[in-house]
C-alpha cells in the first residue's frame, strides 16, 4: 500500500508542477489543470500523447546547442 501512495503521491507533485507551468496559458484554471494531469497521465503511462510541448524553457536552449534539434515554438 505505501508503493500506491507514494505514486500517487509523485502524480499530485508533478500535476501541481506543470498546471502552475501551465496556469496563464489557457482561458480558465480548469483548463490548465486537465492539461497538466493529462500530461502526467500520458507520460507516467509511457504512451507517448501529448497536447504540447513540456521541455521548461531553459532547456530548450541547451537541447538546441547540443543535438542541433530545432523545436518549434
């Protein structure tokens, strides 16, 4: 039961962290949060869906110096 806990535990820390990401970009704060636990969802489930992009901005410059990969903004 603790292993259950503490992924839950994970998912609520990183929903809260990328719904504050989020939080001005979309019209309500609803929004945000089903965008942020949608994002979590498909990346702790490994499946590859997106709505966009979660690279923070400050690595989208080390990811373009590095690996010569341009993202689109």
């Amino acid at each position: 039961m603790e292993e259950v806990r503490t992924y839950l535990f994970i998912v609520l820390l990183a929903t809260l962290s990328i719904f504050l990401f989020l939080l001005g970009d979309y019209d309500s704060v609803f929004e945000s949060l089903t965008h942020a636990f949608f994002q979590v969802a498909s990346i702790s489930s490994t499946t590859g869906l997106s709505i966009r992009h979660y690279i923070h901005p400050m690595l989208k410059y080390v990811t373009k110096q590095q690996t010569n990969i341009y993202i689109k903004e």
